[in-house]
C-alpha cells in the first residue's frame, strides 16, 4: 500500500522500541516489589497526586496509618515490629513501580499524539497504536485491581491477579515489538509478517509457563523446596492442601503450581529448539541464537533462583530474562513468517 510521503515507519518503529524496553523495565521493578513484599503499601489509587511521595513528617505517619489497616500489616509485618524507616523501603519501591507505569503512559501517548497530528504514522497501523495504547491503560487498572485484594482480603495480593497484570504486561511487549518490527519491514519496502503455526504454537506453550511462572511467585511457590531435579527427595511432590479440586490443585497449590513451571518449562525448550531451527534453516541465525541464549539463560537462573532459597538478584534476573524471552520468542514469530521466507 502506498503510504503518505511524511509517513516515518522506521522513526515510529524506534519510538515503540524504546516503550518496549520501558515495558522490560517495568517488569523488573514489578518483581522487585513482589519480591520485597511491597505491593500493597500504597494503599491508594491516586494516577495524578500520587506521582509525588510524602513529603513531610505528617504525610510520611498517614500512609503509614493507612498501611496499618492492612491484613499484611495487622498479621505478618505489625507483629514482626515494622517500624516507619522498614515501611519507608517497602513504600519506595511500590513508588517507583507506579511512577515508573505513569512514565511510560507519558512516553507512549504524547509521541503518538505528535506522530498523528504530523502525519507520520503510516497507513493502517494507527488502529493498532490506539490498541496497544489501550492495553496500557488496562494494565493500570488490573494492577490498581490486584493490589486491592492485598488491601482487603489477604496478607498477599491474589496470585490469580498477579497472573492477569503480569500477562498484560508481556501481551503488551509482545505487541510492541511484533509491530516495530513490522514497521522495519515496511520501511524496507516488505509486507507485514503472518503467524504462522508454528509461531502460534511457540507464543502459547510460552504464554503457559509465564502464567505458571507468575503463579509461582505469587504463591510463594519457589520456597517449596530449594532442591532440583528433585522437590524435597521426591519428582512428584503431590498436593500440601486438602479437599482442592484438580483446577484449585493446579492453579493454586504450591507444591504442584512449582512442579509444573519447573517441568513444562522443557515444553517450552522442546518448542522453542524447533522453532530456532526453522529460522536457521531459512537463513535466519540472529533471532535463533537470540531465542537459544535467551531460553538457556532462563533455565540456568530458574534453577539458580530455587537452590539459592529464591535470592532477590537471582529471581529478578530471572523475570528480566523471562522478558527478554518474550521479547526474542516474538522476534523468530516474526521473522519465520515474514515476506522474505514464505
């Protein structure tokens, strides 16, 4: 299709890659905060006044007061004697997560404005843009969804929310970087890529171990056991809750959650190898050895993560990983379905 003389494809291109790192960094810093046990110490939603932190005495004892009322407070943290300095580092990184998701909300729509207004963004993706600035927006609400059910409900926020604002989080990704690719091509002059199915077959197997990874870490699933092959001496762990449904059993139980990320993850190893070698097999050795460094990488920290006792540095490497997995995954998606190979 033709395109307007101003159209900028590979500038929108470099745009949406840069919000895709921010995405990649704002994963991160969500598994710092679930890591530190931080995700419920803003105890409001405030987009606008709450870009700034407390800045007196005063202020710093009213969201202290308010964390107070907290189920996490009142069971775990009040009684192991939080003081205002403990509650101040927990504070600092639930900040930054949402300053950080503000930041990126800016980075996205303000250049998207600018490049609609001056007719830069080529035909038939300013649907897409909108879509993908949408998805955004969802993420603040199903974020601002998940820490209410630390607020109210539980010590910990629900892992089945946890699950849903960190899928959000890497559709996003996968989106941004599928579409600055996109965009590349047609700054080369080539067509859109398709999904081919062994493309869609890579993205869910993937999407499956990120839902169980997102699991594990909101269930605290990766302290089962420190031990791998093995879980505590055994392959089978079976379940450490009585009376749960098979759904509840492999949604919601610990033992079998850590089970099921630690061995689909040779699922995804299987799938991802033939995906690799069909990008080599078409001349197409970067993303394959992005694909391979990335899913070898992942695999050496998630069994790293859980022999160290799930160290801060080794699990939250491993989240950033995960994300540039997705990020590689969605690449050789791409490429195996690109006009040059079909």
């Amino acid at each position: 299709m033709k395109q307007a003389s101003n159209a900028r494809p590979l500038l929108v291109a470099r745009w949406l890659w840069v919000v895709a790192a921010l995405v990649a960094g704002i994963v991160v810093v969500g598994g710092i905060t679930r890591l530190t046990e931080s995700g419920v110490s803003i105890t409001e939603w405030k987009p606008v006044s709450g870009a700034l932190p407390p800045l007196t005495q005063a202020a710093w004892e009213a969201e202290f007061a308010k964390y107070r009322a907290t189920p996490q407070y009142i069971l775990i943290n009040g009684p192991a004697g939080m003081t205002l300095a403990t509650y101040k580092t927990i504070f600092f990184w639930e900040w930054v997560h949402r300053l950080l998701a503000r930041g990126i909300g800016l980075v996205f729509a303000l250049p998207l404005a600018i490049f609609w207004v001056r007719r830069q963004i080529p035909s038939g993706y300013h649907l897409r843009l909108v879509a993908l600035l949408a998805l955004g927006g969802l993420q603040g609400a199903v974020g601002w969804w998940m820490v209410k059910s630390g607020i109210a409900h539980d010590v910990k926020v629900s892992h089945l929310r946890l699950a849903t604002h960190l899928g959000v989080a890497l559709f996003t990704l996968a989106g941004l970087v599928w579409t600055a690719l996109d965009l590349q091509a047609l700054a080369r002059g080539q067509k859109r890529s398709r999904l081919t199915g062994l493309g869609a077959l890579a993205g869910l197997v993937l999407a499956v171990q990120l839902v169980w990874g997102a699991f594990t870490a909101g269930l605290r699933a990766g302290h089962v056991t420190d031990e791998w092959p093995l879980m505590n001496g055994h392959f089978w762990p079976g379940p450490t809750q009585s009376g749960e449904t098979f759904l509840q059993a492999i949604t919601g139980d610990p033992a079998i959650v850590h089970f099921l990320h630690r061995w689909w993850a040779w699922v995804v190893v299987a799938v991802l190898v033939v995906l690799a070698r069909a990008l080599k097999q078409r001349g197409r050795r970067e993303p394959s050895i992005a694909i391979h460094s990335a899913f070898g990488t992942q695999i050496l920290l998630g069994i790293a993560t859980v022999m160290s006792g799930v160290s801060i540095p080794l699990a939250v490497a491993h989240q950033l990983v995960g994300a540039l997995l997705v990020a590689a995954t969605v690449w050789g998606m791409h490429a195996l379905g690109s006009e040059r190979w079909s």
